[in-house]
C-alpha cells in the first residue's frame, strides 16, 4: 500500500508538470481543468525582429531606393551577415546559394539594372557592376572564400561586395520616390545624401587623445552622413541650419542646448516605417505590433531631433543628439525603448 500510495502522488505530480507546461505552450485553454496552479494567460510576449540593422553603415545602405533587381541582390548579401554570427558550425551550404542567387539575377538582369542608371552615371555604374559579375570579381571572390569555409575572409569579401552594391544603389537613386505632403511644400528638404563634418574642442582647452595611440590633436572631427531618403524634411532642415552657421561655436552638452528657439522650422515627427516606401508623419511606431524604422535608433552614433517642448507629434526645430546605444540598457530584442519614437536622421561615421 505505501508503494502504491507514493506510486500516485508521483503521477500527480507528473501530470501537474505536464499540464503547466501545456497550458504554457498552448495559446487554447484546457477545458474542464480548474486547478489554482493553472492561472489564466493574460498577455502574449512579441518578440520584435531582431534584424534590425546594427550599425550605420547597414542602415544607409537598406534606405537607398534604388532598382529593384538590385534590392533583391542586396537582401540575399545581406543574409551572410546574420548567417556569419551562428557559432561553431556556420551554414556555408547556405551562404553559397544566396551568393549563386545574387549573381543569376546580377547577369540575368544587367540590362535592367544599367538602364536605371542617369545617363551621364552609365561609365561609372557599368565599371562598379563589372567588378562584381567578371570572373575574378567580387562576387566570385566570395564564393571562393565561402567554399573554402573561411569566415574571416567570407566577411571581408562580403563587405566589399555590399559597399560596391551600394555605391551602384546611389547612382540609381532618383531622389524621393514619393511625394511629400502639400502642406509642407515650403519646407526645405534634403533628396539624397549629405555629409556634415563637425569640428570640435574641448571647453577647458585640453587635448583629445586618440584612443589608438598617435599624437594628441586639439580639434577632432566628427561626420554626421545625413539621409534626405528616408527624412527629407528632418534632414533639409538640419542642413540649412548647418549650412546658415546656427551651431557655430556652440557648446555640446547633455542637455538643450542654449540655442535661438527661433531658429529652424519646427518639422512634424517624420519616420520612415521598414517595408514601407514614405515616411509617416506626427505619428511614432509600436515595437509590439512589430514596427520598426528604417533608420533604427538602436544603433550606436544615432543623429536624431529631439521632441518640440510643446507637441510630441514634432520634432525641436534646432534640438539635436547623438544617441549612444547601450544594449545592456535596451529592451526585447536589443532594441531601444525609445525605439520608434523620434526622427533619427543619420548616423556618425
């Protein structure tokens, strides 16, 4: 009897472990069970993309409108990054079919992807395709390297592959591929690329030292790439008050800055959502229904404009920062919790 006994407490207890483990997986209720260790489900944990673009350089290249047989060629590239983190056991198989893929639709296609190009960008745009279709170009150089199962040299070649993709995308860019509302015809605005380079000192006159080593510098310069693409009102008008010296000899600080509340135009909160091809004005984006921005701002040296002090539906028409993404700071997924909540611009390079 006592074996017997303790022979049915187990069950229980088995059944119990195999219940709470059901009713954890299982979205349906377990109808005729009401037991107190079987609580209801009262939220769905989401777990956002998590490929999002982690670095600057990812996130330009992804916002470039540019021809779409070239897209579909970048997209299949830009897998080997994600596939080149997976420890131990790398899936080459993998890697080198996206490569094959890439280059098919590179040669099927090299009549339509030449013909996007402007008329007087056609020499340029060719030699770039060129040194990615030939036969020692680079895409075969990636093969190579990826069937010689070398991941440091899959990702140098991979690299260089993606930078030529990119420089042959802006040479495609037609500028906006959208129109921007009526209302804010007056604004200025920014259709491509900039680049801002900032010269800095530090306030009690000392030296900056790099961190590599080398001779300390008094003045060191920061570059802001600015993309009208994505933000052309934010981006046009962080240019003009660059370009009319507003931010000549002002203090970098981690707060507002002492700046002319006057000065710039006070721009609606602009935010180009991932998949679409314009901008959503005064209107954020939410993490839990999976939308994330083009430009993320879970990216180490994000440039973005602060919120308006009146409306959070703008943007603070001069209020700038430079966002130092922490992920231990971050939420799910390694994303920002202010994720989808301002007008980031650029990134510093």
């Amino acid at each position: 009897m006592p074996e017997l006994q303790q022979g049915i407490i187990n069950l229980g207890a088995a059944v119990s472990a195999i219940v709470v483990i059901v009713q954890l997986i299982s979205p349906v209720p377990l109808s005729g069970w009401d037991a107190p260790f079987l609580p209801p489900a009262e939220a769905v944990l989401y777990s956002p993309d998590t490929k999002v673009p982690r670095t600057g350089e990812l996130a330009l290249r992804k916002a470039i409108p540019a021809n779409t047989n070239m897209k579909t060629i970048q997209n299949s590239l830009e897998e080997l990054s994600y596939l080149l983190r997976i420890p131990l056991r790398k899936p080459y198989g993998t890697m080198e079919g996206n490569v094959k893929k890439a280059l098919k639709i590179a040669v099927d296609e090299k009549e339509s992807i030449l013909a996007s190009l402007p008329g007087d960008q056609k020499e340029k745009g060719l030699a770039i395709y060129e040194s990615l279709t030939d036969e020692k170009g680079e895409l075969q150089t990636l093969l190579r390297y990826i069937k010689d199962k070398d991941p440091d040299r899959v990702s140098v070649a991979l690299s260089s592959s993606l930078d030529s993709i990119a420089q042959l995308e802006l040479l495609q860019a037609p500028g906006l591929s959208f129109l921007l509302p009526a209302q804010y015809s007056n604004y200025p605005r920014l259709t491509g690329r900039a680049v801002v380079e900032f010269v800095v000192e530090k306030g009690d006159g000392s030296m900056f030292t790099p961190q590599s080593g080398g001779v300390p510098i008094k003045a060191a310069k920061i570059q802001v790439v600015l993309d009208g693409y994505s933000a052309p009102l934010t981006t046009g008008n962080f240019a003009k008050l660059v370009t009319d010296g507003a931010y000549d000899g002002m203090k970098l600080k981690c707060t507002d800055q002492a700046i002319d509340k006057s000065i710039g135009y006070s721009v609606p909160l602009e935010i180009m959502p991932s998949g679409q091809f314009e901008p959503l004005y005064k209107t954020t984006l939410s993490k839990q229904d999976a939308e994330l921005p083009v430009l993320p701002l879970s990216v180490y040296g994000a440039v973005a404009m602060a919120h308006d002090e009146v409306s959070e539906e703008y943007s603070s028409p001069n209020q700038f920062f430079f966002y130092l993404y922490d992920k231990s700071y971050s939420g799910l997924g390694g994303l920002s919790f202010d994720e989808g909540q301002f007008s980031v611009f650029g990134y510093v390079f």
